[in-house]
C-alpha cells in the first residue's frame, strides 16, 4: 500500500490482522482501546505543550520533530479506526453524517468567521432559562 491511498476501511483490516496475528484481540475491549487511545492523545499534546501557537504547515519544525508527529498522530488514528470496528461502528459513515450534522448546526450564515459556539436550542428549566450544553466543539467534525 505504500504509495497508494489508503481507506479507514484499509486500516480496520489491517488492525484486524494484525492484532489476530498477535493474539491480541482478547486485550481489545473497547475500555482498553479507549485508554490506550486517550494515552496516545495525550503524548500527541506533548509535542505541542511548549511550543505556543504553531503556524500551519509547520515550516519551523525540523524533519526528525514532523516524523515524530506523524507517528503519534497515526497512533491516534490506529487506535480510533480499531476502537471503532470492536464497537461496530462504521467510521467513514459515522464521520460523514457527523459533518452533515455540523453543517446544519453551524450554518455558513450564522458561523462564517465567528469562534463563537451557537446552542442549538434554549430549554426553561424551573423558571430559570438555561442553555442547552452540548459536548462539540466550536468547527469539529
């Protein structure tokens, strides 16, 4: 596959084997692959804790720290695209509906240029309005 694009499907499959390979498909439950993947998060904010605001593209990265970001990265995304398949859950799909959501949550005419999160609806709770909190953040897909 070197070279060629690569599908979420690809990965799952590749996972798949590889963790039946190594016997390991009895460590992964879903609890585990989340602690396994909230750690590789946690390493990827690592490279980032210090460095202030970093410009797009990287340009004063050297090429040994990219490679490094790169692989915790990857790490992120290996561990979601498993998690995902010992779920049942079909990632490209859940992905594709998620920024149809969005799209709908965060209109181009209420949101081009604004940080600012919208609240999809307003409830009145013992006479006291409270806003709905939803757990997205401001752009995520």
């Amino acid at each position: 596959m070197k070279g060629e694009s690569v599908t979420i499907e690809d990965l799952r499959r590749l996972m798949a084997e590889f963790a039946k390979e190594r016997d390991w498909d009895q460590y992964h439950s879903p609890r585990n692959l989340l602690l396994a993947l909230v750690g590789e998060v946690g390493e990827l904010s690592e490279i980032f804790q210090w460095r202030g605001e970093v410009p797009r593209g990287l340009p004063d990265w050297n090429e040994h720290d990219k490679q490094h970001l790169g692989e915790e990265l990857s790490d992120v995304l290996l561990y979601l695209v498993r998690l995902s398949d010992i779920c049942g859950i079909d990632l490209a799909k859940a992905a594709l509906r998620k920024v149809e959501i969005n799209a709908k949550k965060y209109p181009v005419h209420l949101s081009k240029g604004s940080s600012k999160k919208h609240n999809s609806s307003e409830t009145t709770n013992n006479n006291m309005n409270t806003k709905e909190v939803d757990d997205d953040v401001t752009g995520s897909v």
